[in-house]
C-alpha cells in the first residue's frame, strides 16, 4: 500500500455546506472524519459532483459499502470516510451528508508517486507473538503512529500514543519504519490491520501506509507419519466440528506456499502429485500420495479455515525412507469363482489396512474382504503376516491391491502402503478336437463398455491383435470376434484353438477386466 498524504483545508462558506480539501496518491487509502454526527435514523449519502455515482443508504446500516468507499460511524458518533485503493480517476467533488440534517463537500485531489509496499500477510500460532513492521515516508517521523482494525460494520482504532491496550505495541525507530506487536494471540485478533499517521493535530485525519492481514493458526496437535519410497499413502486429516468448511494441506517446510484442496466437495480431484477429498459428511479431509517420493519428506499442516482469518491445524511430520525391501511387488492368480489368499506383513503394532486401486490409482478400503491373522511372524519378531481372502472371485476382483499398516492418533489416520499384489483371473479351459468350432466367453465390467477390446495370438504384439471395430463385429477367415453391448460378450472363431487359448487367457484378463467378451473359433 502506497503512503497516503492527506492535507485537510477547511473553508467556511456562508452557507451550511462545509468544505475541505484532501490529497492523496495513486494507490494507498484515505481515512477521515466528516466532523459531523452519525444520526443512526437517516439516509446518508455521498455522492460525486457531477457525475451519476451515489454511495446511499436507505436503512439504519452502520457500514455503508459501496466499491472502494465506506461510510461507517466511529466512537464518537461521527460519520467517517474510507476509501480503498485510490486512483486518478477518483479525484474530484463529493458531496456527503444526511438527509435532512447536514451536508459537505470533500475536494480529492490524487497524484501519482512510487513510496512504499503493498499489503502484507502475516500468520502467526495462537497464543505466540504477532509482529509486523510498516513503512513511512520521512514526511512522517514526528507525526503520532495510529493502529486501526477493520470490523464488520467500522473502522476501530486499536492503538495511538493516547489509547494504549494491553498486549499491543508499536516501536518506532525514527528512520522510516515501525514494528508492531501482539502477544499471547487469540482467535479473535485476526483481521485486517491498517498502519496509520495522523498528520493533522486539528482533526480526525489519517495517512493509511500498510494493510495487514493477520492470519491466526490454531496448532491442535503434531503427528509422525512414516512411507516408503515408491509406496503410496493415505492421510485422513479429522475436523468433526467444520465439516462443511474448506480444509487444505501444505508444506510447512516450504513456507505453506501452496496449498493443495479439493476445489470441490465430496469428490476426489488431482492436485500436484497427490489426490485430495473433501468429506463434508464426516468432517475429513483425505489426501492420497499416489507415489512417494523422497522430495516428499518434511513438515506439513492439515488444516480448515475456521473463519476467514483463523484456521485449526495438525502439524503433520512425513518421513519417506528408500529402502530396497519396500515396496514389495507380488503377482496372484485365481480362478473365477474361487477363492484366493494373499498374504502381506505389516509391523507388530500397527492395524493391517488392504485396498484396491482404482483408474485413478487411489487405493481406498474394501469391506468386502475378510481379513484375518496368520501363524507366524519374523525372525526378528518385528513383523506380523496377514493373509486376506476374497472369496467367489469375480471379474470385478482383477487389478492392483495394496497391503499395508494404518495408524491412528489423536487428530489423525495415516495409512502407509508397502506391498503391490497384482491379482490376475484364469478363465476355465476350453477343450475341442481339431476342425470343431470353440467359443470362449469373457465376461468384463460395464465401467469397461467403451473400452478397446482385441484378440491376440502368440506374443501379443500390436500388429498381431484383432481389435473389433466401431461396429463391434471383426471377421477373418475363421474368425469372428463381436461384442454384445447389452450382455457384454464378443465372439471370435479359428481353428488354432488351444494355442489361442493359452495366449487369450493371459492377454484378455490383463486388457479386458470387463463385461462379456466372447470369441468363437470354427
């Protein structure tokens, strides 16, 4: 914010109209008494002569808006000025006044000039010390340094040479610069700021050199997380009392520079690396790493804005460790309507949490497996195996699993992933004599319909497939193979039938995982 120059010439003319004149800059804000009374029961207007702007109001508000300018009452029942960001467009003559009681002419002149900063943002932790520094021009060494906070409906002067308050202070080092403090912070002390000078000892008038915007943090508590490089992680951050408020993350290490959310609510969406999911119904911000790196170490805040200017934390310290041993890579096959087991290890202290990944590789609980515990653990009696089963295997099972610990604080569930299954289905053979014809049937998942579906032979290479066409029905020679939208199968037809088979069963779980695909060969 630019520094504000306000010169105050007071005119009195024959008639009730009072006028005065004021200057500012392009840029930074003007704050200044009317001199007359509020009179809370009438309109009040202000208005530019000569021109159609009118900044009115028809009820008893105390905090009259209008763009960059504000009309509000002080403690002393006086009507006062404030307006915002000052351009040379808004120099000119207004007239302010109440309707039926009294009115005046304010002459704004704005010149240009290149002084000073723009608003600042400061965040503190409650019940630490805020401290903020504002500049000024040399214009101002000796004039008295003024604090103000900006409320709901005025503009409250917070500190001044004459009004001092408990907890605030303001050092001036005579040289341009003073530095404001306050300590033992609260919720309530977050807000809009404005560093000021009164600059005339006759009149309410003030140059407004810096806006600060005071952000509150509410640290609730600090959890260890702890993932291995390569592996994935949930993070399920809990705010039960603002379920519906907008929760973040980001990385306290790098300042919280970035703060990665959902955008919206009750879905999962992308941002950087990480997938995040507002939970309005349970109040949890979930964020998913779909790959951890080692970058990825360092200190983090979970948070919600509790209101505009405070917000309620977890202070969240991630761990990535390389290890070669982690994550684990294994590869599972079952046949369709058995029953298939996997095993996975977690350390002893820690909950066994399985999950399978989706398309958008977030892994998420399934509670349709059964998990229970084996005999046995490591040599080192560090670790304890589980084995999870999925009984009457289905089309749906195939896909990626993730195996892993979840652990449970205060204000936080971390799930660390360290084991990838891969879980591929065999279809039951088909068994003909040479010169019948054979038809395989393979079932998929609907979320699959629109998705290419082709026949291969041999090593699967891109030119050995048969993909179906736009009209779902490819024929060769011997060969058919079709797609039946509303039973999701495909037919296909040769005479090189087990060796097709073989090939088929490999290739078409791992592509399909689908509805009914099904391939005849005559």
């Amino acid at each position: 914010m630019k520094i504000l120059l306000i010169f105050f010439t007071f005119y009195l003319i024959s008639g009730a109209v009072r006028c005065f004149s004021v200057t500012g800059y392009s840029g930074g804000s003007l704050l200044v008494s009317s001199w007359k009374p509020w009179h809370k029961d009438k309109a009040k207007y202000m208005r530019k002569l000569q021109s159609t702007t009118i900044i009115n109001n028809m009820k008893q508000d105390q905090w009259i808006n209008e763009g960059k300018f504000t009309l509000f009452c002080n403690d002393f029942e006086n009507l006062m000025i404030y307006i915002r960001e000052l351009n040379t467009q808004d120099a000119g003559t207004y007239r302010i006044g109440v309707d039926g009681e009294w009115s005046v002419d304010m002459t704004l002149k704005v010149k240009e000039d290149s002084c000073c900063k723009v608003s600042k943002r400061v965040m503190v932790n409650i019940g630490e010390t805020a401290t903020f520094s504002c500049e000024y021009s040399q214009n101002h060494i000796n004039d008295p340094k003024i604090i103000f906070k900006e409320g709901e409906d005025s503009v409250e002067m917070i500190y001044s040479p004459w009004n001092k308050k408990e907890r605030f202070n303001i050092s001036d080092d005579k040289q341009k610069l003073m530095t404001v403090r306050i300590t033992a912070v609260t919720p309530d002390d977050g807000g809009v700021y404005l560093c000021g000078v009164w600059i005339n000892g006759q009149s309410y008038t003030y140059s407004i050199i810096n806006i600060i915007h005071l952000h509150i943090m509410a640290k609730v508590g600090v959890s260890r997380v702890s993932g291995y490089s390569g592996g994935r992680m949930m993070i399920k951050c809990e705010h039960p009392q603002y379920k519906t408020n907008p929760k973040y993350i980001c990385k306290e290490s790098d300042g919280c520079s970035e703060r990665k959310n959902p955008g919206v609510q009750d879905e999962w969406m992308e941002n950087g690396d990480v997938s995040l999911y507002d939970d309005t119904r349970a109040g949890v911000l979930m964020v998913f790493f779909r790959e951890l790196k080692a970058a990825d170490a360092g200190t983090y805040r979970c948070g919600v804005n509790v209101s505009h200017y405070t917000e309620s934390f977890t202070e969240l310290q991630l761990n990535v460790t390389d290890d070669a041993k982690y994550p684990k890579t294994e590869t599972e096959s079952a046949h369709l309507g058995e029953e298939v087991n996997i095993s996975c290890q977690i350390p002893e202290e820690h909950k066994v949490h399985f999950c399978k990944e989706d398309d958008n590789h977030i892994c998420q609980n399934i509670s349709t497996s059964t998990v229970t515990e084996m005999n046995g653990s490591s040599e080192r009696n560090e670790e304890r195996v589980f084995t999870v089963s999925i009984s009457n295997v289905s089309v749906r099972d195939a896909g990626v699993y993730w195996c892993g610990a979840e652990t449970r604080d205060t204000h936080l569930t971390f799930i660390s992933l360290n084991t990838k299954i891969q879980l591929n289905l065999i279809m039951a053979p088909v068994v003909r004599r040479e010169g019948e014809s054979a038809e395989i049937i393979c079932p998929y998942d609907s979320i699959y319909k629109s998705k290419s579906k082709s026949l291969c032979k041999g090593k699967c290479s891109t030119r050995d497939r048969n993909t179906l066409n736009e009209e779902k029905e490819t024929k060769t020679d011997r060969l058919t193979l079709n797609e039946d939208g509303t039973a999701s199968s495909a037919l296909a037809k040769n005479d090189d039938v087990m060796e097709a088979i073989s090939n088929l069963q490999t290739h078409l779980m791992r592509k399909v995982n689908a509805r009914i695909l099904a391939i005849s060969f005559v």
